[in-house]
C-alpha cells in the first residue's frame, strides 16, 4: 500500500510541476531555473547523508553519485545566475 502512495504522489508532482513551470513566461524561466539550481545545495546534504546509511556497497555508489550530480548542479546554477548578473552591469 506504500509504493501506491508514493507513486500518486510522485504523479502528483510531476503534474504540479508541470503546470507550475508552463505558466511562467519565457523572460523569467532562466533567472528562476538558475535561482533555484543555486539553492539546490541542500541536495548535497541529503546525498551525503544517504552515502552513509543503509547498506554500505549500494549506499556508498548511489551518495557517491548523487553528490556528483548535485555538485554539478549547484556549479551550473551559480555560473548560470554570474552570467545573467553580468549582463546587468555598467561596461566601462
């Protein structure tokens, strides 16, 4: 009975998702996208955290692989976020 409350939950979000991202005009997806790959830090927490539980094999390969995807994730954000702020700034 838990795997079908995690899987309409699951669906649930991805259309929440989906609707929410639809909505937003072009002109501000990058500077939300880019804001909010940023803040995903805390997934590096969670990441860690789930290389050092449960079974130590398994655990270890998927925390190992998250934290990369996470850490890839954060960096494009900021370099993201520099690049946007840059275009604002006074050449001279």
């Amino acid at each position: 009975m838990e795997a079908i409350y995690l899987s309409f939950i699951l669906m649930l979000s991805i259309f929440l998702g989906f609707e929410l991202i639809a909505k937003v005009p072009a002109t501000l997806h990058t500077p939300l996208m880019s804001g909010s790959n940023a803040i995903s830090g805390i997934t590096v927490v969670g990441a860690l955290t789930a290389a050092h539980s449960g079974s130590p094999e398994l655990a270890l390969w998927l925390g190992t692989a998250a934290v990369a995807l996470a850490s890839i994730n954060v960096v494009g954000g900021y370099m993201v976020t520099d690049r946007m702020l840059a275009m604002f700034k006074k050449k001279g």
